[in-house]
C-alpha cells in the first residue's frame, strides 16, 4: 500500500485524514464491515485471525490499497481500492472500489463522497482508465448517492460463492 497520501483533500469534512489502514485498525474496520444488515449475517467479530491473514495478503500486493479515514484519533471510515490490469479497453488499468463503509453516526457528514472522491483520484493517479464498483442490489439508497457521484448502474453483477 506504499504511495497512498496521508489526508484527504481539502474538500474533505475538518479534521479528517484519509491514511493506509494499519493491523491496529482491524477491529475498527471489521466492526464497521458488519455495521449493517447485510454485513452483521456475514462478518464475525470475535474471531479477526481470518481477517488479520487477509490484511498481509491486501498489504503485500502493490495493486490493493486499504484505507480508513481518522478523525480524532477514531476510525470512522473504509474502503479498498484494487488496481486491476486488463486487456479489454485496449490493455485499460481499471479502479475497483470495495468495501466502502461509513460509521453510521458520521453518514450524510460529507465522509462517503470524500472517501469515494479520494478513491477516483488515487485510481487515475496510479493510471487507471476508469473506476468501478459494485453495489448489493438491496442497497438502494447507496445506488442514489453513487449515482449523484457520476457513476453509471451500467451492468448486473454476479457472484457465486465458493465456499458451500
């Protein structure tokens, strides 16, 4: 995750910085990863060796970077960006933006489109062609604000889970 700048533009709410995630965060995060319906079915708080294991993975690839975004000392915010190389749209780098979540008392503060913001331009300052994401289908207010961010509900996603 080398090259992600330390603090978010300054569009950004007071008192906020946007830094790499830290082994130190992994409780944060994990906490806001199952703040929701969906998530609180899948994550599992009292048990983060599997999420620790896969923070090594995220960290050691130069095409993941992990972020929160601090204020005050607290993690209030998160979002992975992958860095995808390609050959379609002649050999395009794409931006994959996951796991955006936001600390519920700080949703409609302004957080969710910094953090997003911060992700479209660290894509296009890596090179990448254009930014992606997906968004659960249940998720319709997370549609609304994706779309008033310029994104385009452009294609279904699938998924199928490997592990049953």
């Amino acid at each position: 995750m080398s090259d992600t700048p330390g603090a978010a533009g300054p569009a950004g709410p007071p008192g906020l910085a946007i830094r790499p995630a830290t082994l130190d965060d992994l409780s944060a995060i994990v906490g806001l990863l199952m703040d929701d319906p969906l998530g609180a079915g899948r994550e599992n708080p009292d048990d983060l060796a599997p999420y620790a294991k896969a923070f090594v993975a995220v960290s050691r690839d130069p095409g993941q970077v992990l972020v929160v975004a601090e204020r005050g000392g607290e993690v209030v915010g998160t979002l992975q960006l992958s860095l995808i190389p390609g050959l379609s749209h002649q050999g395009a780098l794409r931006g994959q933006i996951e796991a955006v979540r936001v600390r519920v008392d700080e949703r409609r503060s302004g957080l969710g489109t910094v953090l997003i913001e911060w992700a479209v331009e660290e894509a296009r300052r890596r090179g990448a062609a254009m930014v992606q994401l997906t968004s659960s289908a249940s998720r319709k207010g997370a549609h609304a604000f994706y779309d008033a961010l310029g994104f385009e509900a452009s294609h279904i996603g699938f998924k199928r889970d490997l592990r049953g």
